[in-house]
C-alpha cells in the first residue's frame, strides 16, 4: 500500500501527460511556453481570483509574497505554531520576525483567540510593527477566514493564505487562494495538485500586487528582461510542469477531489468510535491533503504506528515538532503563548494513506489495522 499513489494516477492520465510532455520538447519551449499562461489562466479562474503568477515552488511564493507587502526587519508576521517549516522560515529568510501562535485542536489551524492576543502583546511592547498573518489551510482544509479577516481589519494588517496544502478546498463555496490578501500554493508532488518536480503559485485580485510579482520573478523585469528596475529573482515553473498540470489539474476537478472526500468520509466513518478523527466544520471543505487522527498519547502513536508498518501500512508523522521547538528558531523569538495544542498535535497526529486512487479494500485494512492495535486494549 501506498501512502500517496502518484504511479497509480500516471497510469490513469498516461496518454495525456505524455503527450504534454512531447509537445514541450517538440517545441523546446521551455521556459514561458504557452502552457505556462494557459495554466495561469484556469487556475485563477478556478479560484475566483483576478490573477494567478506561476513561480518555481511553494516557498518562494510565500517569500514573493512577503517581498509584495514589503515585510522586513522590524515586522512582526504571525505564523501559526503547527505547519510546514516553510511558513515561518520565510519570514525569518526576509529578516522579518516570526511569532507562533497557537492553534485549534479541531482543526489544525491558527486560533483566533491566540493570534489576536499576540497582536495585542506585540503592540504593548512596541518594538516590533505587526504587519501580516500568515494563515496556512492545514491538510487541505482553509483556516478561518472569516474571523481572521475582521483581526486583520482591525489590526490593519495583510493576510498571506499558506495555500500549499489548501488548494481546492472551500468556505461556502469560496475556493482557497482567494482568502488572503495575497494566497500561495506549492506543486510538490504530494500536495493536493502536483506536478513533477518543484512548482508554485501565488493568487491575488490586486493588479498592482501582480504586476510587482512578475516582475520580481524575473529578476525585477521591467519593460523586457535585459531592462531590470528592480531586484528580483529567478522564480519561474517550467513549461514541462505546466504542461503536466493541465491534464492532472482536469482530473482534480473532474473527480479526484471528489474521490478524497469520499475517502475521508468512509474513514471517519469506520474510525470516529475509536480515535479522534478530523472535523470539517459546516460551511467548509477540504481537499484533504492529509487525512489525520489523533491518538491519545505519544506512546499509542510510536505503537499504533509500529504495527501499522508491520502490516505494510504506511502512516506519517505531520509535524513531530511545532515550530517554536525547530532548532532554527529555538530561543531566537519570544512566545506569547504557552501554544500547548501545537505541542500536544505533535505528540498525538498521525496521517493515514490518503490520495484519490486509494481501494475500498485498502481503507478497511487501515481501519482494521487501528482496530486490532493493542493500544485500544
Ligand atoms: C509544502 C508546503 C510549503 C512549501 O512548498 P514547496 O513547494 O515545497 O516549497 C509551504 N507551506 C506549507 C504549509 C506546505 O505544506
């Protein structure tokens, strides 16, 4: 069994990705290929945004994004405690200053109680300028952008949406990546939709924002590319990645993203009597790029997880460490915030085999496997 089946999905979308594939090389455009725009064009269609700027992976959208609200030292951006390193090395990367927040145990993301006191902390103190949250859709599901919203109203500060794990999910039928300010997606493989390789993505409805970020992904372009007006980098997807998003990215909307939400439910079905499952709350929808449980302490999860993998069930850990505890960041920022949730999801998640190719058959191994554990003796 498969944690994340990416050859069963080639095998599906075979005829098409190869064809892609060919056709980028017949052409030997490979950098801003046609396909690149064209693929441009249906994202931020389907997000409902004005504008979506390809880019070379996840983290450097987030850093372009942070380069867009002109965050640097002195600025303070609240990241939530539990999410992908990325989320938070970024701000340091810009010179800017983390401050975790804690987070909901329900579900995985940031609290808005924790991040308006934090708001409010840093405000007393003085020393730093609250400028930006990053909110991040953990595991496929949007934060809470409805009360996050009215903080940052209030607090006068941008909203960066960590979409990379988020795309494709919804609140009230409102896609991910148009909630922030400025929204960002990563095609990891992994992610919700991948390509092969490394790729990225940032969303935004503000044309001065996006005509800022093309040009800091080409090296601060202005009129052309041998005119630079400003310092940039070199962020670009490559025409081979777009052109094997556009098949998997009809997929994705065609049923994959339906597929996972099937799986999801059968999962809590056959598991909300014996662990604590994920909640969706009403309203939201994910896209459920992890599906995870929670075990009552770190030692059923090392067993459970134990015998799990001697039945060939693979099971990941997301994230054995909040991010206050990385050691890049270990005493280097102050905490507002005693952010034990963070630490307890840390000890107790545990990701299940989760991807839209995934049998019937396989999902009940998994639950029988949790079933039989000796740690629910
Ligand atoms: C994967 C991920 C990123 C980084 O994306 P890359 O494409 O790997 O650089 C950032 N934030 C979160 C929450 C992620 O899961």
């Amino acid at each position: 069994m498969q944690f994340r089946d990416l050859k069963a999905q080639y095998n599906v979308l075979k005829e098409e990705i190869d064809q892609g594939i060919a056709d980028v090389i017949n052409n030997s455009n490979y950098i801003n290929g046609k396909q690149v725009s064209e693929l441009e064009t249906v994202l931020a269609e389907y997000v409902g945004v004005k504008h979506c700027i390809t880019c070379a992976n996840g983290t450097d959208a987030l850093s372009l994004a942070l380069m867009a609200c002109g965050i640097g030292p002195g600025d303070a951006v609240f990241v939530p405690d539990f999410t992908f390193f990325a989320s938070g090395e970024v701000v340091s990367c810009a010179g800017a200053t983390p401050i975790f927040v804690d987070v909901c145990e329900d579900t995985f993301n940031i609290s808005a109680e924790s991040l308006e006191n934090a708001i409010k902390c840093i405000i007393k103190e003085g020393n730093l300028i609250p400028k930006a949250i990053i909110a991040v859709d953990l595991f496929g599901q949007p934060a809470d952008y409805m009360r996050i919203r009215s903080i940052a109203d209030k607090y006068h500060l941008f909203i960066l949406e960590d979409g990379a794990q988020g795309f494709g999910g919804e609140i009230n039928g409102r896609r991910a990546c148009s909630f922030g300010d400025i929204a960002t997606t990563s095609f990891f493989p992994a992610k919700p939709l991948g390509c092969y390789g490394d790729g990225g993505a940032i969303f935004t409805s503000n044309d001065t924002i996006a005509d800022y970020l093309r040009s800091i992904c080409v090296h601060g372009k202005g009129t052309s590319k041998y005119d630079n007006i400003r310092l940039g980098r070199n962020s670009r997807l490559d025409t081979l990645q777009a052109a094997i998003l556009l098949p998997k990215f009809k997929a994705f909307c065609n049923y994959e993203l339906n597929a996972v939400n099937q799986v999801a439910i059968m999962y809590t079905e056959l598991l909300k009597d014996i662990v604590k499952t994920p909640i969706v709350p009403e309203g939201f929808y994910s896209s459920w790029a992890q599906y995870c449980i929670l075990l009552p302490n770190g030692n059923a999860r090392m067993q459970l997880q134990l015998e799990l993998k001697e039945k060939g069930i693979p099971t990941m850990v997301y994230y054995p460490n909040p991010m206050h505890k990385q050691r890049a960041f270990y005493n280097k920022y102050k905490k507002y915030d005693g952010l034990s949730v963070a630490s307890g999801l840390c000890t107790r998640v545990l990701a299940l085999p989760m991807h839209p190719y995934i049998k019937e058959i396989e999902i009940e191994n998994v639950v029988l496997g949790i079933k039989n554990s000796i740690c629910f003796k």
